[in-house]
C-alpha cells in the first residue's frame, strides 16, 4: 500500500488550488472580453445603421465615422453588410460594399488568414468570397501553401471561382480533394456562362461527382447556351448521365427538335422514358402524340401518369384522351386516362 505523507498531499492541494483559480481568474477576463467586444459592436451597430441606410441606399456621402477602429466594429458592419446583401438585390450597392471591403476590411481578413484558430480563418475565408475582397487574392494564393483542411481548399475554391474563373478550372483538374455533387453546385453556379461551359470539354476527364454537378448546375441555370451541350450527353454510355441530361434540358424548356429524343421512347430504362414523356411538353402535340400515346400504354405507373398528364396540358389534350379511351384494348391505359381527364377538369 502506497502512503502520501500530509506535506505531499498539502503540496498537491495547493497547487490544484491554485490551478484552479488560474482558470477561473482566465475564464472571467475571457468573458469580461466577450461582455466588453459585444457592447462595442452593438453600439457601432445601433449608431451606424442609418449612416449605412444613406450611403448604401440613399446615396449619400461616405462618412469617415464607417470606417472601423478595431475586430469589434468589423462585426458590425459584417452583420450590416450580410443584411443588405441578403435582402436587396442592387448592383451599386453590391459594388459599394465590395469597394469598402476592399479599402478597410482586408487588413483585418488578411490577419486572420494567418490564425491558429480554424474557425477565425474559416470566416475569413467566408468573408473574403461573400463581400468580393480581390484584392486579397494574392494573400489567399500563399495561404493555400500552408497546411489547410479540405473545408479551407474548398472555400479556396469558391474564392477563385469568383475572381479567378480560369484558375478555377485548373485548380479543380489538379486536386487531389473530392467533394459531394452539391458542394461542387454551390461553385459552378457562380461561375460565368462562358467559364462554366468549359466544363463540358472533356466531360469523361471529370470525375462523377463534377459530371452530375455541371449537369445539374445546366438545369438550374436555365440558359438555352446549355443546350447543345445536354444534347451531347444523350449518347452517353452512363444510363444516369443520360437521365440528367434530358432533366437538364426539360428544364431549359427548349426543345427544337424531337429527332434525338424519339429513340427514348422505347428505352429498357423507365426513368429515361419518364423524362420523354416530360419533355414532350415542350412540344406542339401533333409532333409528339403518336410517341406518347405508346408512353400512356407503358408498363410502369410512373410513365403512363406522366404521358397521360402532358397531353391533357395541351389545348387539344383532353379530346386526345378521349379519343384514346375510345379506341384502347389497355386497361391500364384506359384507366390512366379516365383518372387525368377527372383530375384535370377537377382543377378548372
């Protein structure tokens, strides 16, 4: 049995003690900084509003009195900035935000790009890309050779994305760092039209997550400079590369030929024939009846409804289906159509 003499465990006592009140008297001076840092930034934050209000929206003269004397007021505007870029669309007060960044934010970002704490350089990262700070483009260049987390490359991305569109596309083709398809969405819808075309050149070179990324970004986006491009993709070997092309493109809505959907229609694949079946909503009825009255007959559910839904949203559709019902040995088909017609006429 091991004895502990009375000055050794008074010894120990003291010295946990004392321990003890060490990180008391740190915790307190920590939350006396955080007191301290909040009262300054809400003071800055209620006194500079309405300044902000007249510069950003009423054109009034820039005040000196904006510029911030220290990280606490920098919160401040931070909230300021984030309020109006989120609410109001307005390219000259976007501009008038980037340009203040520019002048007396970046000092403070460029500081904390070189912190030990992952979080404080995690905002400024952030900070950098929403409030467009390019003049620190050169400063993000040498943070991204220190050691940084994939979380940091991938803001790094974004940043580049924004200021440095080419360098964006040379970034992505030499890392070594994958990330999800939606991570990849948030970077290429911010990128150019132009820039983000590029990214169908050499489509087999990207990765999967980057292919289905680009595609899905197509139909977001919306732009008829897109199309040609899905179309491209129709020939695809991947099954769902072909889906997502054809969900690009009924998105776009523009459909100026039917030729290289018709093979669609008789797909092994029931999703592919489903997303016929919708875009044939693009087109005139008297083009696309013949294809999707076979579609109305289709053995899958999903198909049928969906054939059977885009021809009662044409002017002449409900007749169609009528007609159909009429002259149809399919059950299903017959059934399908009766349930669109009552729905249909259910929602005049």
């Amino acid at each position: 049995m091991i004895k502990l003499s009375i000055p050794f465990l008074l010894t120990v006592s003291g010295v946990l003690l004392t321990v003890l009140f060490l990180f008391t008297i740190y915790i307190l001076v920590q939350r006396k900084r955080e007191i301290r840092f909040a009262e300054v930034r809400d003071t800055f934050l209620q006194n500079s509003s309405q300044q902000w209000y007249n510069y950003l929206i009423n054109d009034e003269i820039f005040s000196i009195v904006l510029v911030p004397r220290g990280r606490a007021q920098v919160a401040a505007i931070e909230i300021i900035f984030s309020s109006y870029l989120k609410n109001i669309s307005n390219e000259i007060v976007e501009h008038k935000i980037k340009e203040f960044s520019n002048l007396y934010l970046k000092k403070f970002y460029e500081k904390d790009l070189s912190s030990k704490r992952w979080s404080i350089r995690m905002n400024a990262l952030y900070h950098i890309a929403d409030l467009q700070i390019e003049d620190l483009l050169e400063a993000c260049l040498q943070f991204e050779k220190t050691k940084i987390s994939e979380e940091e490359y991938f803001q790094l991305l974004k940043i580049y994305s924004l200021f440095r569109p080419e360098m964006f596309i040379e970034k992505i083709k030499e890392s070594n760092i994958h990330y999800s398809e939606s991570e990849y969405r948030r970077v290429f819808v911010l990128l150019e039209d132009d820039v983000f075309i590029r990214l169908f050149e050499d489509f087999n070179s990207w990765t999967t997550n980057i292919q289905f990324a680009a595609i899905d970004t197509a139909a977001v986006k919306r732009n008829i400079q897109y199309i040609d491009q899905l179309k491209q993709l129709l020939t695809h070997e991947v099954p769902e590369i072909q889906i997502r092309a054809l969900k690009g493109l009924y998105e776009i809505g523009v459909i100026d030929e039917i030729d290289p959907y018709v093979p669609f229609v008789t797909s092994d694949i029931w999703e592919i024939r489903l997303m016929v079946a919708k875009i044939f909503k693009h087109v005139p009825l008297n083009y696309t009846y013949a294809y999707l009255e076979q579609l109305l007959q289709d053995e899958n559910w999903w198909v049928r409804s969906q054939a059977a839904k885009t021809i009662a949203e044409n002017r002449d559709g409900i007749a169609k289906l009528q007609q159909f019902m009429e002259s149809s040995n399919d059950p299903y088909a017959i059934d399908m159509a009766r349930e669109t017609i009552v729905r249909k006429r259910g929602n005049k």
